[in-house]
C-alpha cells in the first residue's frame, strides 16, 4: 500500500486551530428549549421541510428529528432519504458535506443547514488543488473518496463511499483489476487496503475526533473494565482498531451495540452516538474512548466541534429566514460529483445496504 505526502504542517494546525475555535451553542432552559421545539415543528410544516440528522449531533436534535417524521442515520442513510423524500425543502443536520451531498442529488429542492460554517477535518484535509493534481499523476488508478469531501472532490472523484460500504465497493473494485486511489481518511482507507488487498494509493487525511484515540490510554481503560468489550469506528487509527471485536459504520456500531452479550461497550467513535446507541441497547453501559493522558490531546474530546455547533437556536433561526444557510453547488460541478454518487447508492441499494 502506497500513500500521498503527509497533509502540510500549516494545514494541520489550521484544521485544528478551527477545531479548537468552533462556536459553541448557548445553553437553554427547558422553558426556552421547549418554546424552541414548538416553534421549529410549526415551521416544518409551513415550509414543507423534513428534518435529516446525523447521529453525531446534539440528542435533543434527534429526538426532534424523529419526532417530525425526519431521518436519524449515518452518511450513506441521509443521502438515500433526502433522495426520496417528498419535502421540497431539506434541512440538513450536520456538517457541509452532508448538505452538499444532498443538494447534488436535488438539485431541485431547496437544501439548508443550521450553520453552514460547521465543516469537516476530512473535507479540509483534501484540498481540491492538491488532490486533483495527486489524481493527474497516476492517471491509471480509479478515485474512489470517502463522503466527507467537497463536492469539488467528488467531482474528481469515479466513485464516492461510505464507512457502510467503502470495504464491499473496494473490494468490487479489486475484483475487477483495478488499482486505487483513496481520499482522504488514512485509517479508513489502511483498513479498507487491509480488508481487501487492493492495490491503494491512500491520501493522508484526517478526523480530529478519531485521530485523537490513542492505544495507551485505551489499553488502561480496557484494564479497567476487562469485561467491555471495544467497538470502534475504521476512522480510527489501526492500533484502536487492532483492539476492537466490532469495526464498523455508526449504524453498524449501533447494531453491535445492540447485539453484543456485553454489559459495557467501549465506543471508539463520536459520543454523539451514545443517544441512539443508548435507544438500541438501553442496559449497556458506554464508555467513550479517552483522548486525555500521556500520550493523547484534545483537540474533539470525542465529539465534533462542528456537528456541536448544530443547535436547536440555530435550526429555527433557519427555518425563519434561510437567506445565508442555503447549499448552492455550480451545476458543471454538481452533474460531475452526481456520477459517482448515484454509482454508489446503485451499488449499495442492489445490495439491500439502503
């Protein structure tokens, strides 16, 4: 397995210096959350809109979500439900991909987000300009990247996949003949190679929530509590990885979680997920990963400084006036990045995986 040069050191500081000082939401009173809540179910239906979540956001957002009639899921479930769904307008809880995502695959609906300044480390990690040119220099090789990228990448890209299905894509792939470029999640796309055998050229972005697990810290966790058992998402760094029972997409995770005969599960991806994971196997006790001690920072402290700056103030200051909050994609861009989209969700549903 080959890979690109690692992301400059300028960027890096800048993707976590933004990390560090992404906004955070005010804290509600119930009297304010419950006047909020209201507000927001009576413009849904003025707007036509439906609410699409990611698990990684705030719980009070999921309920809310699930209360509408709106979708809770991971990457690959909001691209399939915004596709289907009859709502004109999409409101999409999250980070920028996702809302770009859905707009390239409606381009006839209005798509807005809470804050459209929430973005992504994988997203900036792989900078069209760079990625573009590492594609141009091995023009023999398939681009396959992972949904947390611009629209632009996609662009580039001849197919886009999910922690859900990038293992049964790339192995397709493989099967075929074909050598690999993936971008940008280095641990997914090492775990993907390791799965597969592919031939994988691997960009070196990353997540600053699951950069952060460290193996030290885990292994003194795991001492701690020798009877949980460690599930963990492929964004994670393989030596979390090495440790794990269950590797998987949040929906996967939420499955084991259910399934496992364990009374403690170890989570190794955003805490966000601990409301539906907590709803899928109420009697289990979770423990997020640790990203303090020795050889840890925390920069996320396992939760995503912008899917946290998704708030209910925010959700319906949108739904009031969208002017600012509205995905527009250039239509060249969109039509390209809709290929390899549209392959995948084929690829996927032929699958029965949505």
């Amino acid at each position: 397995m080959g890979s690109a040069n690692d992301i400059p050191v300028e960027l890096v500081e800048e993707i976590r210096g933004k990390a560090l000082h992404a906004p955070r939401p005010r804290a509600l009173t119930p009297e304010q959350r419950d006047a909020l809540i209201q507000r927001i179910r009576d413009l849904l239906k003025a707007n036509n809109a439906v609410l699409i979540t990611h698990y990684y956001v705030d719980e009070q957002l999921q309920i809310l979500t699930d209360a509408t009639g709106g979708y809770v899921g991971d990457s690959l479930g909001m691209a399939d439900y915004g596709n289907r769904h009859e709502a004109t307008t999409l409101v999409v809880i999250g980070v920028r991909f996702m809302g770009e995502t859905a707009k390239i695959l409606n381009p006839e609906k209005r798509v807005l987000m809470p804050d459209l300044g929430a973005e992504c480390s994988l997203d900036l990690s792989c900078p069209i300009e760079a990625f573009s040119a590492f594609c141009d220099q091995h023009p023999d090789r398939t681009v396959v990247v992972y949904t947390n990228t611009s629209a632009e990448v996609k662009a580039r890209a001849d197919w886009v996949v999910t922690s859900s299905n990038a293992v049964d894509i790339v192995a397709h792939l493989h099967a075929n003949g074909e050598k690999i470029i993936f971008a940008p999640d280095r641990h997914l796309g090492r775990y993907v190679q390791q799965k597969t055998g592919a031939d994988i050229l691997n960009w070196q972005g990353f997540c600053v929530v699951h950069d952060e697990f460290k193996a030290s810290e885990l292994r003194r966790l795991m001492a701690e509590y020798p009877e949980a058992e460690l599930i963990a998402h492929p964004e994670s760094p393989a030596e979390v990885l090495d440790m794990a029972s269950v590797v998987g997409s949040t929906t996967q995770l939420i499955r084991a979680a259910k399934e496992s005969r364990a009374d403690t599960l170890i989570v190794a991806t955003d805490m966000g997920i601990f409301h539906k994971m907590h709803e899928a196997a109420p009697d289990k006790q979770l423990l997020a990963v640790p990203t303090g001690g020795e050889s840890a920072t925390c920069v996320s402290c396992a939760h995503c400084p912008w899917m946290a700056m998704n708030s209910l103030d925010n959700l319906a200051a949108v739904l009031e006036d969208g002017s600012g909050h509205e995905i527009h994609i250039d239509e060249t861009v969109r039509r390209k990045a809709l290929v390899p989209i549209e392959r995948m969700l084929e690829f996927s549903r032929a699958q029965g995986k949505v």
